[in-house]
C-alpha cells in the first residue's frame, strides 16, 4: 500500500496510480484529523470522495502518529491526549473516537487505536503496553459493531515488543475478540531486521491461517519478500515515496542516489530491466537534472518509478508463490544481499 | 507557449502536457546554460531528446534573464558578462556564441540576444539600446546562417521602448535583415497595459503580414485576447503555471484564490464550465486542502487546470477569428473587465 499522508500520495495524480494498478492506498487518520478535519471530509463522500479514489483505502488509527509526531502527548487507560504539531492545538482519542473517526473517513479497512511502545522497552512496560491495546481493541470492536456501516472491516493489531510470550497473548486475545484481518504493529521501530525478522516468526503459527496479515511501516523490497516468507500478505511503507523525492531510487541491483555526478551524462533510464513509464522514456541524467534543478517534476517521475518498483516486486512474489518457485526468489534475494554486504 | 524554465513545465510531465494539447513549450537557455550545460543536452539529443518533448521547442536568448536575475551583469557593445544568480560562475553571452548556445540546444526557432532596458527609459537610453539591439540581430542572423541545422528558425525582436519613432526603425531593420517570424520585446516589463497596446498598434503596420509576431512575456487571458486584436500571434508566458503554484486560479468569472476559508467545504470545480481533468473531477474543497498542507499535488493539478485554461482560451480566440466574429469575444472580455472594475 502506497502511503497517501494528507489524502494524496505526494505528487501523484488519481490517475498516475491507477495506471501503475495501484490496488489499494494507506491514508493516515491523524493527518485528516487535524487538516482539513473529519467533517470537510465526510461531508466531501469520505475518503474516497475527498481524493476521488474509487479503489480501496486503509486507515490507521492515528495512534502512532499521535507518538511520532505530536507534542506533549499523555497516554491514560482511557485513550491519548495530545497537541497538534501543526499548531498546538489539543485533542484526544480514545478507542471510541478513533473509531468515530475512521467511520467519517470511510476508508474500506481501519485499524484500532493502539498504545504505541517506544524500542527498546523492558517487559514490564512492553506487558503494560500489550494489555492496554488489547483492551483498547476490545473497546474498538464493541464501537465498530456499533457505528461502522456494513462494507468497513476493523482489523487487530498484535503488539508485545520482542517478547514472544506477549505476541502470543495479544494474538491469543485479539482472536478471542474476532477480526477479518490481523496486523503485526510495534515493528520497524528501531530494532535490527533479524529481530523483527524473528519476531514474525514467533507470531505466525499464532495467526489463523485463513486471515490476511499485514505488517505495518515495512519496508525495504528485500523485507518485503522476507516477510512474505514469514507469511506476511500486506505492508504498508512510505519507503519508496519518500526517498524517490530524495533521489534514492530503486533498481534489481540494489539502488542508485540520483545526485551523484556519475550520472550527469548518463543516457540509462534508471534501472534497464523496468518497464515503467519513467524507464522507458528518460535518462538518468535527466532525472538528476531535474533533482539538482530542485524540480516538482523530479519528485513525480522518481516517485513513479519507486512505486512501479515496489508494486512489481509484490507482483513477482505473487507470480513465484503461484508457480510454487518462492523459494528461488527468497534464495536469490539472499544472495544479492551476501552480496552487496 | 507554456514556460519549461529548466527543460520542465513545472510539475506537468510530457504525457500531461500533450493530453492537454501543448503544441509548443518555451524552454529558457539562461537557465540550461548554467545548469546542466549546453554540453550535456546536446549529448542528450538536445532540449527535446533532453526532456523527451517531440513537439516544437522556442529559446529564448538568455538576455531577459541575464538582465532579471544574473548578478554584476556588464554590458559592452561586444555582448554581455554576468555571474550567475547560482554560485556567482562567471559567464559570457555574444550574439555569436548566444547563437552557438541555440543550435546546441537544438530548439526549432531560436532568439537573438538582445540588449534589455529597464523601464521607464529616456529616448537617448532606448535609441542606444535599440540601435545595439539591431546590430547584435545582424550578427546573430549571420552566425546562424553559417551554424544552424536547417530546420531551426531565427526570429528578430523588435524593440525601442515605449517611442513610436524607434519602434519603426528597429522593425524596418529587423525587415532588411529578414527573419521568417518577429517577436516585440520590452514590454510587459512594468509598463501600464494602454501604453502595451499602444506600442503594439504602433508597431503592428510595421511588420509583415504574412509572418507570425510573438509578444514576450505575456500576459493575464484578457491580454491575450487584447493582443490578438492588435496583430499577435503567439504569447509565451509564466502566469498560469506560476499562479497556479501560488494557488490562483483562473476561470471564465475571473479567478479565485484557492487558499480562501470560503473554499473549504465548496464541493463545486474551480470552474463549473470548465472541461478539463481537474475541474471534471475534484471540488474546491480537495484542491484547498492540499494548497494548505503544502502538498505537491496541490501544484500539479492547479497547473494542468490553468494551463488548460490558456490553451482553451487561445482555441476560443482561434474559433471566434475562423467564424469572423472576434470582435464580439473582444467586446465580451472589455464588458466584463468593465464590470469587474
């Protein structure tokens, strides 16, 4: 899932994405909430009206935007209070109001406010922390029932640090409570890849086998297919928007920093084995042009390219997975990275 | 002619800007001189191999920006020094090597350099002004005939400020030279608009009829229509893409500043007769929002609207000229200025 923070993927028109069959967006609750505000946007048809975005959305909570990026945040067992980091002013979530929140915006799959963890945390807090989301997900569930209109499904979210015996039960309790969907939150936060590659690991044979798995914030293309292999189905990332407006670019060899001199003459699209709209068509020195230039247009053709990347290496997945040939792509995965290191 | 200051529109990729049927861009040679350098379009294939754009390509000299936004600029008879407004490299612009730049960069018609005067001027300031701009127009056309590739183009400017007398005697020697297109320079330069029309229907019976005349550097969609009826032919102008990124909107009641409080919850286009992608789609409301929060989208969809807006007003003045009544679109847009006034 593409990230669209302010209801827009940045730089992308409706249109661009639908052409590289982007199948579903992640738009960020807290954002909406403060700017333009849940009711400018459900008055506008929710969402999908709002950006004229026909396909799916997924929301988050708000919660750990709430601990990235707000001030003077006060977490309480009822819920989060916490000032704007636009402009200070206060607000409060609760697991209520999250939900009230989501159903305004109407995104398609929306998530329970959970108790973000900073990492490391010990497992005394990590415990508290786990317990506190899992009775928050109890209390989303119960509003969700309550207010969501049919077509909108609440996912869980396992939480517990690196502590396999909280993962399994906040597993064993988000289970308890039902959802369609199980996210894996508190990852990516900090600790290395193999403890979260661990992690995973421990969580699985928790999860039932018939529900969609989502890991959050993740990741690089070579998590992705390493989480796949731990029995991830979705990610979300603002990976590869973000380094495209920073001239980081994806290839299958590893990456290119579009603003080294070694490309100012070069005539190679980005990477020669992408099909994408951008690789047929223009230079690497083009796009470092545009990136020096401090150009609109190199944050949109880089980010183009980053998201086919991205969307093409989800779809080799799926294409190993089906010829029953995942294996080679994790083996061959493993290798580029023996590699490069 | 929409502006592609760096060998961009801003924002507007090449497949947006033939969806909306840009015939032809201006790109500006002050800015590919200092960045990334003759040189290296030429490598590239030149401007339209540079940016992929297989339509028509105008440059300018490079004399206007010299003279708007170059530091320690020093005019001799010779040409022009001047350090760029970039990191202060030392530059120098002949009428020859202005030419060699042009064929460089490869654009279907090229401009001489010119020698720009500020506004107001006295008689004598503009009669020198003129009288060298005239003979570097004779050096230029001579260094293009040995130089360029058949297929480019060389337009003359005719220029003498705001004084009828030096406007004729710059156009008759633009004529004697002969140039397949004329331009009239030194306007739009902080002059009142009547003294703008003044000098064009001053100049107007001066020049060819069977040759196309560019006014440079204009203008708001009333100019373009007023312009029109005084003998112009082809405008290039930043005003929709730059306005457009300052969130100002043009539509067929005047405009509308997107950033306005009474936007937000507007659920209605910018413009309600207006057909193009962004209007057919997105509310006020939208378009406000990502103008508030700063978003790149915000940009790009504002320019594809008022560049169609441009565009679609330059086909209604083509359309009322075929079907011989122009005179009533004029008598149109002087009533609604008048109400507006």
């Amino acid at each position: 899932m593409p990230v669209g923070t302010q209801a827009t993927v940045k730089g992308m028109t409706t249109e661009q994405l639908q052409s590289l069959s982007v199948e579903i967006l992640l738009c960020n609750s807290y954002h909406m909430l403060l700017r333009p505000g849940p009711d400018i946007v459900a008055k506008l048809g929710g969402l999908h009206g709002f950006m004229k975005w026909e396909r799916p959305i997924l929301t988050d909570s708000g919660g750990y935007q709430v601990f990235s990026l707000s001030k003077f945040r006060k977490v309480s067992e009822d819920g989060v209070t916490f000032q704007s980091h636009l402009d200070g002013t206060s607000y409060a979530l609760t697991p209520e109001s999250s939900m009230d929140l989501q159903v305004a915006l109407g995104a398609d799959i929306i998530m329970p406010l959970d108790d973000c963890l900073a990492y490391p945390a010990t497992p005394e807090m990590a415990a508290v922390s786990m317990r506190r989301s899992m009775d928050w997900a109890g209390r989303c569930s119960i509003r969700f029932r309550e207010r969501a209109p049919s077509g909108q499904e609440l996912f869980g979210i396992v939480q517990g640090s690196v502590y396999s015996d909280l993962r399994q039960e906040s597993a064993e309790r988000l289970i308890e409570i039902g959802f369609p969907g199980y996210a894996v939150g508190g990852l990516a936060v900090g600790e290395p890849n193999a403890v979260m590659y661990e992690v995973l690991e421990q969580v699985e044979p928790h999860l039932p086998d018939d529900k969609p798995r989502y890991l959050m914030g993740v990741g690089t293309p070579e998590d992705l297919v390493e989480c796949v292999a731990r029995g991830v189905d979705m990610f979300d990332c603002v990976m590869p928007t973000r380094h495209a407006r920073n001239g980081w670019l994806f290839t299958r060899d590893g990456h290119i920093v579009i603003k080294h001199a070694e490309y100012k003459e070069d005539e190679r699209p980005i990477d020669e084995t992408c099909r994408c709209p951008v690789c047929t068509k223009h230079s690497r020195a083009y796009l470092r042009h545009l990136f020096m230039a401090g150009e609109i247009l190199s944050s949109v053709l880089n980010t183009i390219h980053n998201l086919y990347f991205y969307l093409d290496t989800m779809n080799r997945i799926r294409q190993f997975i089906e010829f029953r040939r995942f294996d080679e792509l994790l083996a061959k995965v493993r290798n580029k990275q023996l590699r490069r290191t």
